[in-house]
C-alpha cells in the first residue's frame, strides 16, 4: 500500500477525531508528543522503538507514520532496516512480511 495514501489517511482520521472531540484529541497529541520529544533516548532512538512496535503490531499506517517520523529524526536506510531485523528475529516470518510496508514507506520518505 502507498506510504503517503497511509499518511493521508492518518490525517483524515486525527481530524475527524479532533473535529469531533476536541479534548480527546488534545489528550491524545499531549501525550505523544510529551513521550516522543528527546529525553534519555533521543527522537530518533524513541521513533524506531516506535517502528518496531508498529510492525509487530501489523499497522501499515503507524509503519508509515514512524518510517517518516525516524527519517525526520535522522534515521538512517540502515537503521530503519536493522529494526526491522530486530522485529523479525523476536516474531518471525509474519513480521518479515510487515517489512513490506516498511520497505514502501522508505522508498517514499528517505531522501538518498
């Protein structure tokens, strides 16, 4: 599936959400970005963290989300690639399948 449809989407969704319920939506993004921003583990440490779980979880859009949120943070091709070896090694063949997604959001995000 196209990483920037999934990116589109994750959009849509958040603003129907915050169109609709705006203090939930407020509590959600506090505690995203109060959990993402740099402390003991940097952005990029706490994004692959991020990307590692969007793919155990087999979420196409939070492997997008995260993808690009890494590269943002400075994630290097080969980063992004040993985590999801990482994912790999502790669920198996079912996550080596996730890397698709992983391996579309890449192609669109990262800047060679």
């Amino acid at each position: 599936m196209d990483a920037g449809k999934k990116m589109e989407e994750v959009g849509r969704v958040m603003q129907s959400i915050s169109e609709d319920n705006k203090e939930y939506m407020g509590a959600f993004m506090g505690l995203m970005q109060n959990t993402m921003r740099a402390g003991t583990l940097s952005v990029k440490q706490k994004e692959l963290i991020a990307l590692a779980l969007s793919i155990a979880a087999r979420c196409e859009w939070c492997i997008s989300y995260h993808v690009k949120s890494a590269i943002e943070a400075g994630a290097t091709k080969k980063e992004l690639m040993e985590t999801g070896y990482v994912v790999v090694l502790m669920y198996g063949s079912q996550a080596m399948m996730e890397l698709n997604s992983m391996l579309d959001a890449i192609e669109k995000f990262y800047k060679k």
